[in-house]
C-alpha cells in the first residue's frame, strides 16, 4: 500500500478555510438563534458512542458506520446521526425531567461512503428533537420551525415535501400482502426516486390490472392538500386512512403558521432512516439535487433506551446550505487594524486590548513607518487578505511620547 503524501487526507472529508469558517458558523448560529426563540435548549453528546446501544440504535446501515475498537476490545462507532444519542440521554441523565423535551444540537457526524460516490463521509448538522408529544401540533411545529430556521440561515427559495411512513407500509401491505420482497422491492425504487424503476417492477410483478393501477397511482399523490383527499380514496384499510387523517391535520396547523407556500405532500416518500413511524419531511432548495434538511417522527427509538415516548424532530445539513449560499462575505465585519513602531507598542497594544473588550476585532502589526497604501486610506480598506473598517498609527519619532491616531 502506498504512503500517503503529508498533505493528503481521506476521501469525503474536507479542510474549511477561513472564509468557509465563517459562513458555517454564521448559518449554524442564525439556526441556533432560531430553535432558541422556540423554546429548544442545546444540547452536545459525545463523539464517539458504543456499537451495541446507539450504533445499534441509529438504524443506519452498518455498512455505513466508522467502527473501532477501544483498548478493552470493545466496538465503538463514530456517530452516524444526533437523534440515537439524544434518546440515550433522554433515557438517562434527563429521565427525571418532565416531557415534553424541546432540544438542539450542531454536531459533526461520520458515515461511511464509497470514494467514487462524491458524498461527505463527515458533514455537520444542526436540528431539533421534540420529544414525549405525539400529537399532529408537535409534528407541523418541527416543520415550521425547519422552515423558520432555514430562512434564518439564509435560505429562500426551498419547498418541504411532507409524507407518512403508515400511508406507504398499509397499502403496500394490503395490495402486495405476503410479498415482502416485493414491498422492499418497490420502496426502494421510491427511496431513490427513481419512479421508471418502480413502474417497470410493478410490470414484472404479474399483478392484476386493478391492483397495478392502485400502486402505479401512488406516483401521482404529490402536490397540495388536495392530495388528502385523492388518497383517500385508495385502499390500505384503516391504518392507511389514519394515516392520510394524520397528515390533513398537520397541513391545517401549517396553514395556521402561515407556511403553507413552502410545504407540499408527497406520499412518495420514504424516510432512509427505518426508525420513521410516521410524519416524514425532507426540504429541497433550487439548484440543489441533495435535500438541505429532512426529519419526521420515530415514536418506537426511546423504547430501546428504557424510556417509550413519542418523539418527532429535524436536522439541517448545514454543510449543503454552505453549498447553497457560497462563502462570501456574509455582513461587514467591524475590524480595525493598529500600526505601531516600538517607541508607540504601549499604546497600541492597550488600545488593541480596549476595543477588544468592546467586541471589535483588532490586528496588530509592528512597522517603522505606515506601510504603502494606508497613507490617507479610504474605509472600508484591504490590508494582506483582510477587510479593516478602521486604522490607528502609533508611529512617535525618536525622543517624544505617546502616538498619534488616524
């Protein structure tokens, strides 16, 4: 096996540089601000977590978590995703504490990618969980906060497709009944949108003409809250009807945030995660094919931990909202830049220190006289790479005191 370069680094991880930096973390604090104003408290879990509790917990495919062992020879995991850690600590250190649990996080996490893929193998993510509230209210809360808290971070072009998990698995069951391979067949056609797939399955499957008519119908239950009622005229029983019952009501609390322009129902959709029970949603930006954020409610996870409540929740990809805004400049930076020479370092330096503890950010730079270009320099001004909204000199000749200021 060939060495590595020392500048190499493994496939799907990235270096952020300053000017990345700063747009994360100013999408990750708008975000935060966001979910604060709602009620949610933030929350941070290790990276690391053991194979057999959250790792197990996380139902992401095991194929796609980082494994390594600790020095007892115990599997751990890279986390893979926030919402199995936040149920382990909703089960233990918060087990006295009253539901409902309103809580955020931005975290890092880790899955495993096939290096042709293009895909991060680690992304950040900034979300929410809601947990021990089952109702349609908590459901279209975390929908409407997703929304409020991507316009926060930026985004404004972007629409959230909302499904459920009970609509899809009761008329799968109903119309394909003991034909699980058929039923895995098709929902994974549908999880990878790839709806010609799904069609040329239904052909091979044999099915009679009423029952491949039902199924194929499914590809046009996307839009509006019309949809409610045209799904409810297909079969899948009583758990399917439920189901549809479930989303009309989440929509009509939608409407009463006022939101509905950014939401439609896609009862298409899958969520990739196996603990979903019921509500699922995933948010598409413009000239983005991945979704920026996606979410739903997992009412059976906490039952691993010791702890059955219902549960619902989001996370932003944040990393893919960078992507969406670019790294340019989000808002001017108040800076200001301080020349001295060592007659003048005194002054300049207990200045730096007062503007700093004013919350302005202040460079020094030691020269004998003011370096080209800042003699009667308009503000805002460029200096090495950097924006400066100000400048002082502290530049005294030899034999006189203190230091003069521009």
């Amino acid at each position: 096996m060939t060495k590595p370069k020392m500048f190499e680094k493994p496939a799907g991880v990235k270096d952020y540089l300053p000017a990345a930096v700063k747009k994360l973390r100013y999408i990750e604090n708008k975000a935060l601000a966001c979910m604060q104003g709602w009620g949610y408290e933030q929350i941070m879990t290790p990276t690391m977590e053991f194979y057999d509790t959250v790792g197990v917990a996380s139902s992401t495919s095991d194929h796609k978590l980082y494994k390594l062992l600790n020095n007892r020879g115990t599997t751990l995991v890279l986390r893979s995703e926030m919402t199995a850690p936040i149920a382990r600590v909703v089960s233990s250190l918060l087990r006295e504490s009253d539901f409902p649990l309103r809580l955020s996080y931005h975290s890092n996490v880790f899955r495993s990618i096939e290096e042709e893929s293009g895909r991060d193998a680690e992304f950040f993510q900034t979300g929410v969980e809601l947990v021990g509230d089952s109702s349609p209210e908590a459901d279209a809360e975390v929908v409407a906060l997703a929304i409020a808290s991507l316009k926060a971070a930026g985004a404004e072009r972007f629409k959230i497709a909302i499904g459920h998990v009970g609509f899809l698995n009761a008329l799968f069951g109903e119309l394909l009944k003991d034909r699980n391979d058929a039923q895995e067949t098709l929902k994974s056609c549908l999880l990878g949108r790839d709806y010609v797939g799904y069609r040329d399955q239904l052909k091979r499957f044999n099915l009679e003409d009423a029952v491949q008519g039902e199924l194929e119908s499914i590809l046009r239950l996307r839009g509006g809250v019309e949809i409610c009622s045209q799904a409810q005229q297909l079969g899948g029983g009583e758990e399917a009807q439920k189901a549809i019952t479930q989303l009309c009501q989440i929509w009509d609390v939608l409407d009463a945030y006022g939101v509905c322009e950014h939401v439609l129902i896609d009862l298409t959709m899958i969520g990739d995660f196996s603990y979903y029970t019921g509500m699922t949603f995933e948010g598409y930006a413009a000239d983005l094919g991945f979704p920026v954020v996606s979410g739903g409610r997992y009412d059976n996870l906490l039952a691993q931990f010791g702890r059955p409540a219902p549960a619902t929740g989001f996370a932003i990809k944040t990393t893919r909202v960078l992507e969406l805004l670019g790294i340019e400049e989000t808002e001017q930076e108040e800076r200001t830049l301080l020349v001295y020479n060592e007659k003048g370092r005194r002054e300049a330096l207990a200045e730096a220190q007062r503007l700093r503890g004013l919350g302005i950010a202040a460079v020094t730079e030691k020269a004998d006289s003011l370096p080209s270009g800042l003699d009667g320099a308009a503000t805002p001004f460029l200096y090495k790479g950097l924006s400066y909204t100000g400048l002082a000199v502290y530049l005294p000749a030899e034999g006189t005191k203190g230091g003069t200021t521009s």
